[in-house]
C-alpha cells in the first residue's frame, strides 16, 4: 500500500465520501469535488426530482453534472492542443524568417 496516501473526506451532492488521495493532490481533489457539488447544485434545480412528471433522481444529476464537467475537459484540451500547434507554427514561421 502506498504509504504517501491519506485520507480526505470530501462532499459531493449532500453525501461524504472518504477518498485516498497523496498530500500534493488534496486541494486539487477537493476543488474538483466541490466542482462537481456546484454542478450537481446546479442541476437539481434546473431539473428537480420528484416533480409529478420527472423520474429525475440523485444519479441522473450526478450523471448529467459529470457529463458537463468532462465536456468541460475535453474542449479545454483541444483547446490546448490547438494552442501548441499554433506555437509550434510560429516557431517554425520565427525559424524561417532567421534564415
């Protein structure tokens, strides 16, 4: 067992759940762990559970906030990868003129 991990409790959708996570890693882990509550928040009041005509539930939000948070993820790192290929064109453009 790694011997350099602990455990934090963290609280996400009303719930706390104990996670192992090493020291350099805490405020990290529970930043995202508050990400996910706010979002969680933010989908049970667009979409409340329990309405007459919703069989939305805890996992539904839970679902639906994770889905928006990797969406989240997934255009930031694309974002990056075109933000490196623009650096990397204008190096090549800045090596060029040098020559």
């Amino acid at each position: 067992m790694n011997e350099n991990l602990f455990t934090i409790n963290v609280k996400v959708a009303e719930r706390s759940y104990p996670i192992r996570v090493e020291k350099e890693d805490e405020e990290d882990m529970r930043k995202a762990a508050d990400l996910l509550d706010d979002t969680v928040s933010k989908f049970k009041k667009k979409y409340p559970a329990g309405e007459t005509d919703s069989k939305i539930s805890l996992i539904d939000h839970l679902i639906m906030a994770g889905t928006q948070i990797a969406f989240q993820y997934k255009r930031l790192e694309a974002q990056k990868d075109i933000d490196v290929l623009e650096l990397k064109n204008l190096a090549n453009i800045l090596n060029s003129d040098e020559n």
